[in-house]
C-alpha cells in the first residue's frame, strides 16, 4: 500500500514539471518576441515592462515552489502541546498522548472497515474518545459524535479532514490540488492565494504587452512576410489564463474574507449543541478573518512566508452568532 502511495505521489510531479514549463515557456517567449519590441520603442518602457514581468514571475514561481513543498499542516500521532488562539484567555495547554496503532485498546469494536477515514457507523474506544476530548474540537460529525480519524488513529481538529491522495489528515484542508502534487491547508494557504493573484496579474501583463507591442509590429510588417507564432499562441493563452486564474482567485479571496474553506462551503459544518448545519461560526469578520490567514504585519502580507495567526488546531469562533444559535 505504501509502494502504491509513493508511486501515485511521485506521478503526481508531472503537472507540477508541466506547470513550472509553461512559465518557462511563457517568458521566454515575451523575452525573445516581444521585449525586443517595447526596448525598440522605448527604452525605459521596455525596463518597466520586463521588470514588472519578471517581478510577477518570481514572486508567483516563489508561492508556487512555497505551495508544493510546504507541509500544509498534519495533526501528529507524536505527542503534541495544543494551545488555543485565545491568548491570555486561553485554555491551558494539553498534551495529546502518542498512541500505537497496534495497541489493542485502540482496535475498532465494530466490523466496520478500518480503512475508513471518519464512519458514522463505527463505535470509538475510550481511549479514542479520551483523545478526542483531550483537543477541544467544537464541530463534530452529523450524529453529534466527536470527529477520529481511523486512518491515520488520530483525532481530528476542527476544520481538518483526511486526504486520500496524501493518506494523511490535513489541518484546514481546503482541497488537494493536483497541480501542486500537495494539498492546500492551514500552513500554505496563504501562499495559494497569492500565487492565484500573481499568475492571473503576470497573465494579464504578458498578454496586454503581447496584444499592443506584437500587434503593432505585426501590422509594420509587409504583406508576405511571416509572423512568430510562438507570441501569439501566448497571448492567446495567457488571455484564458488570466480569465480563469482571476476567476478561481477572487473564489478564494471570497472563501478566506468569509473563513471558509472549499470543503467547508459544499459541506458545512456541524458544531456542538448548535442545530444549524449551514452555521459558520469562524466567520469573524473580513478584516479579522482575512489576518487570520495573512497576518497581521502588512509588509508580510505580498510574500508567501508563513504568517498565519494559530496553530491550525484550534480557531476562534463568533460569539455573537454562537449565542444567537443557541437562543
């Protein structure tokens, strides 16, 4: 099973060399078609143009390379300290016991699959149930039992689900992106939305500097002579480019200015004593919840470091419509 997963893994680079080619590709081709171009016109114009190009570049290859090879977050079977993100009103800090998978107390009391990720048919141990008391998760499944991984033999925390691609459980998830080869979760969220927002602007440049330059160029040129049609296949796809990416980015944007995840705005949530489904109580605000994912230090928020607020276990939550659900 595991020769399998690492195999799957390994095929899943494929889009990534594809992804990382087609940017090569594109500004190669700027570089040799049309940069040539502006510099003819203008010199400065031509330092604007492809430092502005190359500026985009580097900063969506810098939160792409941030989104494949960062960790997106796992709970651990090791033991762990969870604190909450109350700060001086906080929980006191826990330490999650490492359990063996091995160990008979943890054994699943039904005949249910033990492959299954998160079954509503099957009856925890006490010893599953005492770890999952142990992180002080406020959502719960749909039969209001407490959240356990059979998978991975770990509870989970709010907000995380298991990944079937990766065959670990992921803080946050918000879904596994094939592009990537990884998933996008609690720790690089962050760098998917600015890696969204860098590619569909360097999309839109790279094709309104081909459209104007290469177009005026080619209407220069006498009737039966040839035109590249390297810039031209750029253009057109760094048009559909910059339409998609601006589409799925401002999706995103909409996803974390609201604290929800994609798996979250298909599925819900189900939260402790609270009978609305559709309830979302870590929706604090735009403002809030948009320093939740990027921070609070503006010079921070245009770079793919890590500077989410928490520790991807635990989230504060909207009073306010707490009380109100439970009125």
């Amino acid at each position: 099973m595991m020769l399998k997963h690492r195999i799957y893994k390994a095929l899943g680079f494929l889009p990534v060399f594809f992804t990382l080619g087609l940017f090569a590709w594109s500004f190669s081709a700027y570089y040799t078609h049309v940069a040539p171009l502006i510099h003819e016109r203008s010199a400065v114009l031509g330092v604007l143009w492809t430092g502005g190009i190359s500026a985009l570049l580097l900063l969506a290859l810098w939160s792409y390379a941030v989104c494949v090879a960062r960790n997106p977050g796992n709970p651990s079977l090791r033991s762990r300290t969870v604190f909450s993100h109350g700060g001086g009103n906080s929980m006191p800090a826990i330490r999650v016991a490492n359990t063996s998978a091995n160990d008979s107390s943890v054994r699943l009391r039904s005949g249910s699959d033990s492959d299954a990720s998160d079954d509503d048919t099957t009856t925890l141990t006490s010893e599953q149930l005492l770890q999952t008391q142990l992180i002080h998760t406020i959502t719960v499944k749909d039969n209001g039992e407490p959240r356990f991984c059979l998978k991975c033999n770990v509870p989970k925390p709010d907000r995380a689900h298991h990944c079937s691609t990766c065959n670990v459980c992921v803080l946050k998830m918000d879904h596994h992106c094939p592009w990537l080869n990884n998933c996008v979760g609690f720790r690089t969220q962050k760098a998917f939305v600015l890696f969204l927002i860098y590619t569909a602007i360097y999309a839109l440049v790279v094709f309104v500097a081909t459209l104007v330059y290469y177009a005026l160029h080619a209407l220069d040129l006498p009737g039966d002579e040839l035109i590249a049609l390297s810039p031209v296949f750029m253009m057109l796809l760094a048009a559909a480019f910059s339409l998609c990416l601006f589409g799925f980015g401002g999706f995103h944007v909409y996803l974390m200015l609201t604290n929800t995840t994609t798996l979250e705005s298909y599925e819900g949530n189900r939260f402790r004593r609270v009978q609305k489904k559709n309830l979302n109580l870590f929706d604090l605000g735009c403002a809030k919840n948009f320093k939740q994912v990027f921070g609070h230090q503006w010079p921070h928020w245009f770079l793919p470091t890590h500077t989410s607020l928490g520790d991807g276990i635990r989230y504060p939550i909207n009073f306010e419509s707490y009380n109100m659900a439970m009125q």
